[in-house]
C-alpha cells in the first residue's frame, strides 16, 4: 500500500508554508531594524567619523593600510577574484544538476543562490552609482582633498561626484548571505553555518576597506541591510521551487512502497 506522506510541519522553518508571521519579526524586521539602528548610530550619531579617526590616528596620521599586501592585494583585489570564483563554481554546478536527474533537488536552491547573489551585487552597485558619497581618504579630514558631504545635503557645483557609498567590496561579501536560504533548501541544519559565512565574508572585506581608507562603516552596513533584503525577495520568489526541491530530496511523493 501507499505509504503515508509526511506532513509538512517535518520541513525546516524558513520552508514552512504557515510560518508568515514568525518569518516576517525573526527574518524581516528584526534583522532590518538592528541594521537600520546600527546605520543611526554611525552615519547621524557620528559613529562612522569616530571611527574613521581612531583607525587613522591608528595608522600615525595616514592610510597606511591603503596599498598595504594584505589589504589591498589579498583581501581586495584576491578577495574579490575568489567571489567572482565561487559564483562561477555555482553557475556550473547548477548547470551539471539540469543534465542530471539525481541532482533534481539541487537545481532550484542553486539557482536561487545564482541569482541573489548577482541581484545583490548589482543592487549595491545601483545605489553607489547615485549616492554621490566621497571615501574617507578623499577628505580633508584625513589628508584629501574635499569636504565632507552628507548623504541627504546638496553637493556644492564643480565637485567631482563620488562613488563609495555603499560599499561594493563589502557587498560582495554580504551577497552571500543568501547561503542561509540555499543551506536551508539543501542542508537545513548548516543553514546558520551559511549565515556565518556570508556575514564573515562581508566583516573582512568591510574591514580592510575601512582600515585602507576606503569606506565609512555606514558603507558596509548598508551594503548589508541591502543583501540581506535582496536574499529575502529573492527567496520569496523561488520559495514554491525550493519547496518541491525539499521534497525531492526527502524522495517524498516520489516513491511508493507495497506492503
């Protein structure tokens, strides 16, 4: 006889089709609302300039992390080859679970993770294209050559536009935040091991732009606020496939056994 199919209160949380509420305060507006304190603290409370002075007085006066090894060539510029690199990996294994029948489970959660990874870049590269936000190793403050101009004040006319808000590097980082989701299709219970690694990608290289000069904090946060928001529509919009993909992977609707 058939046998009975498990109900699906036995799917991980964040796959649950009853779990809107719960899903909107835990995933939703907690997450946003701290990003959203964190970014008053440091772009209106002054934060972003404490720290700024701190690292550069830190440094002796200077950015002297700015074409430093470690900074600049390993966590910049190798950082960012290994993020273009994971992403390609992702593509082609994504496309090797289209040719093949027992890697079913995994088309939809990869190419979920695909395609918020690059919504997510291309949406932190959106804004930075028109905040209009100078570094901090362009200020006066810290030995370059232009005034601080808030995000919401009127840039005086002949300044050059800047480009540094918010952080893209970081960004790319926090783009994969949407491993938690993917994991929570794939391996539910690695699913927080995903989220510590993207927000661990998006803290180094955050970091080591902010000791070059390169970014405020408020940079990376609102990198942040906009990956994580981008995971979550994006999940929204594949959340029907990843479902059918958990229960592929369970074999559940997919067998039968006669007694």
């Amino acid at each position: 006889m058939q046998q009975a199919r498990p109900s699906f209160q036995n799917l991980p949380m964040d796959l649950q089709p009853r779990d809107g509420l719960r899903f909107v305060l835990t995933h939703v507006l907690a997450p946003l609302l701290g990003l959203a304190t964190l970014l008053f603290l440091t772009r209106s409370l002054g934060g972003d300039l404490w720290l700024a002075d701190h690292l550069y007085a830190m440094q002796g006066g200077e950015w002297a992390w700015r074409d430093s090894f470690v900074a600049q060539t390993v966590v910049h510029h190798f950082g960012r080859e290994l993020g273009i690199a994971l992403w390609i990996g992702t593509f082609a294994a994504w496309l090797v679970a289209r040719r093949r029948a027992r890697r079913a489970h995994l088309r939809a959660p990869l190419a979920y993770l695909a395609v918020a990874i690059v919504l997510s870049v291309l949406c932190v590269s959106w804004v930075k294209s028109w905040s209009n936000m100078d570094c901090p190793w362009d200020l006066t403050r810290y030995g370059g050559l232009r005034p601080f101009i808030g995000l919401w004040e009127v840039r005086p006319v002949g300044l050059r536009r800047g480009a540094c808000f918010p952080a893209g590097h970081a960004g790319g980082g926090y783009a994969w935040l949407s491993l938690y989701f993917f994991l929570g299709a794939v391996r539910p219970r690695w699913r927080w091991a995903g989220l510590a690694a993207g927000i661990g990608l998006g803290l180094l290289f955050g970091i080591a732009q902010q000791l070059r000069g390169a970014h405020f904090a408020s940079h990376d946060i609102a990198s942040a606020a906009i990956c994580w928001t981008v995971a979550i529509v994006t999940w929204q919009l594949f959340r029907p496939s990843l479902v059918r993909s958990r229960w592929l992977a369970a074999g559940i609707g997919t067998r039968e056994t006669k007694a």
